[in-house]
C-alpha cells in the first residue's frame, strides 16, 4: 500500500497532529501539568541526594521515569493512570533498593560500584585503574581540576560510585617527587634520561633515579618512558 504524499512546508502537518485536532493543545498543557508534578513527586521521595550527582542506579530510575514522562506529556494514546502507575512502581523500587543496599552492603557494591583506590603514595595503582573504564588521560583531568600539578602530591586518590574523584594530599613537608600531569610536559616523554636525577614513570608514576643517557625498566610496571620528576608543593 502506498504511503500518503508528503507536502513540504504543510503548516498543518507540521504545527498539528494528522490524528488530533488542534484543540488536543490544551490537554497536551494539562498532561505536562500533571507529569511535572509526578516528577516532583518522584524527585522528593529520592530525597536530596537524587538530585545531586547520579548512581548508575538514581539514573536508571531517572531514564525510566523521563520515558514514561515524555509519553505521558506528549501521546493522546498514553492513559495518565498508566503513568501513575509507572512512577508509583519506580518510586517503590527506589525506596526498596535503597533499604537494601543499607542493610546488605555487599548487595550496595553491586548495584551502585565500590569506592576504587587509583593513586597511592604517589603511584598509580595499576591492578585498580587497569580495572576501570578510565584512561590515564581522564584521570589527570580530574586531578588537574582538584588543583593537583604531580602524582607526588596525592596521597591517596578513589573514583568513586557517582564517578567522582576524592583526593587525600601530603601536608606539603611530606610532598614527594612524582609524575608532572601538566599536558605540556607530559608530550615531553624520554627513553633516555637526559640529564641525571629522580625520573617519574610515564605509565604508574613510580619514581627512581637515573643517570644522564641511562635507559632503564620502571621497577613496578616495566615501562621505559620518562620524565623529570616535579616536587613542587601543592598550592591551592
């Protein structure tokens, strides 16, 4: 069976539904009305914490309640009890799973992510990050966003459940020589050294001491590209 002929620029194709008359605006407007406050709704039984950074879990119920949401708002064939339904049954089960994750913390690892230990004493703690879907390059942009300039300064690093980064520094006194994340120098990669002094790993940031135009294995991850270590101290 053939298609209907499209016209271009038809006004009345294109402002009004072929299936509802313009009239259906009006009840669009109360549909909207009636979602909005559902969300509302929704958003206070999730409390605070749901509007702020997102689980995997709080956007799994965000997505779900913004499809019935849009349905709901938009089709003249979506009944609006349907929809009550779906964000009573989606509220419920938030409220549930957060009970459980309260009660049984091994069940809240699973479904929202454990907090990940990425940098240690300076190092990058590869068996961890090689585990995450993070690059190296992602990593020191966040740090670079917490005002951190090397690995040196960082005492301990996490990536979070929301996908945060959470920093412990050194007191600066304790700073240690480490891996600069500075762009700029970090396109200054070398396999030799070229000049003697504390070199920082380019893979894990492990830092040792290398002679001028020595080549030389990092000891923790093998990895043969470096540059001078930075021990500056961290101003914030």
């Amino acid at each position: 069976m053939a298609s209907p002929s499209v016209h271009p620029f038809d006004w009345q194709r294109i402002l009004f539904s072929e299936e509802a008359p313009p009239l259906f605006l009006l009840e669009v407007g109360l549909r909207c009305l009636i979602v909005y406050l559902l969300i509302l709704a929704a958003l206070r039984v999730t409390g605070r914490r749901g509007v702020r950074q997102l689980s995997i879990f709080e956007l799994s119920i965000i997505l779900a309640l913004g499809s019935a949401a849009g349905d709901a708002m938009l089709y003249h064939d979506t009944p609006l009890l349907h929809t009550v339904v779906v964000f009573g049954v989606v509220s419920a089960l938030y409220l549930l799973f957060n009970r459980l994750t309260e009660k049984f913390p091994a069940f809240s690892d699973w479904l929202e992510g454990a907090p990940v230990l990425l940098v240690e004493n300076g190092e990058i703690n590869l068996p961890n990050f090689q585990k995450q879907n993070l690059t190296q390059k992602e990593l020191f942009g966040e740090l670079r966003q917490l005002q951190v300039e090397h690995l040196g300064q960082v005492r301990r690093a996490y990536i979070e459940a929301t996908g945060n980064v959470s920093v412990f520094y050194f007191a600066d006194d304790d700073v240690r020589p480490g891996l600069s994340i500075w762009p700029e120098r970090l396109q200054q990669v070398r396999r030799r050294a070229e000049e003697a002094g504390k070199h920082a790993c380019c893979q894990c940031g492990h830092v040792q001491e290398l002679a001028k135009g020595s080549l030389a294995q990092c000891a923790v991850c093998q990895h043969e590209t470096w540059i001078p270590a930075c021990d500056d101290p961290r101003i914030a």
